[in-house]
C-alpha cells in the first residue's frame, strides 16, 4: 500500500530542473522519487540534529 504523501513547493534551479528530467529519461523513475531520495539523505546526515531516542550501541557510553 502507498504511503500517503503530501503536497508541498520547493524552488530548484534551472541546472537541477534539466538534470533531474535527464535522469528521469533515462531511468522512467519519476522526479518526485529523486526529490523524496534527496530529503531522506539529508534528513539521514543531520540525524544528530533531529529529536529521537538514545543509541542502544555500547560504542556510544562513555
């Protein structure tokens, strides 16, 4: 089953508008996935930043 999704308006430039339809040609993966991708990368290498619960890793006590 698909996740819902939500709307939203992001501003990319003209570079990133003709690269992402390139990718698009040739993969027929739709824009949309690439963007949602991107945002999970950069969610992904800011974890540290975001709200959640402790590390169980033993390599994170002290």
């Amino acid at each position: 089953m698909a996740r819902k999704k939500i709307s939203t308006t992001v501003y990319i430039t003209p570079e990133q508008n003709e690269r992402l339809k390139l990718l698009h040609e040739r993969t027929k993966v739709p824009v949309a996935v690439y963007i949602r991708e991107g945002i999970d990368l950069v969610l992904d290498r800011h974890q540290d930043q975001l709200p959640g619960q402790m590390s169980l890793d033993s390599s994170s006590k002290k």
